[in-house]
C-alpha cells in the first residue's frame, strides 16, 4: 500500500511539473472586462511570449486602435540566467 501511495503521488507530480510550460503562449485582452486605462482606445491587444532558446524568450504585442491603426512591438530576447543584462531602449 505504501509503495502504490508513492507511484502514484510521484506520477501526479510529474504530472503537474509537465503542465508548468504555460508561460509561453498566446494571450487576447477581452476590451469589454478590462479595466486599464488604455482600453477606450482599443479595439484589440495580443501579447505573444515566444520560447527562442531553452532559457530564452522574447515577446510581441499586436495593437488595434479604435481609430483603425496598428501598432506591432517586439521586445528584446530575455535571458533566465539569474544575472543582471541591460535592456536596449
């Protein structure tokens, strides 16, 4: 009994660990439940952080205004490497 409650406790923690990843993805701003500021002028905002290395990310940000105009940023290349880097900009 002991080393089933073991297998399986082991088995849902890896489990768990497995589903940690979700830092990277994509992710929509609902306009109609926000409530920054900067949301009377938007019609839609999505924030995509890409994996470009195994401790590596950056992230992009896709804007459209009420007044039809687009606005694309992409941030610089971050590093989990636990030391202090400069930001450009």
């Amino acid at each position: 009994m002991r080393t089933m409650f073991t297998i399986l406790t082991t088995l849902l923690f890896s489990m768990t660990l497995m589903g940690a990843e979700s830092f990277y993805g994509t992710w929509k701003l609902n306009v109609a439940k926000s409530k920054l500021p900067c949301s009377a002028d938007l019609t839609s905002e999505t924030m995509k952080i890409v994996e470009t290395g195994p401790d590596s990310y950056r992230n992009v940000v896709d804007v459209v205004l009420k007044s039809g105009e687009t606005r694309h940023q992409e941030g610089a290349n971050r590093v989990f490497d636990g030391k202090d880097d400069a930001v450009p900009g």
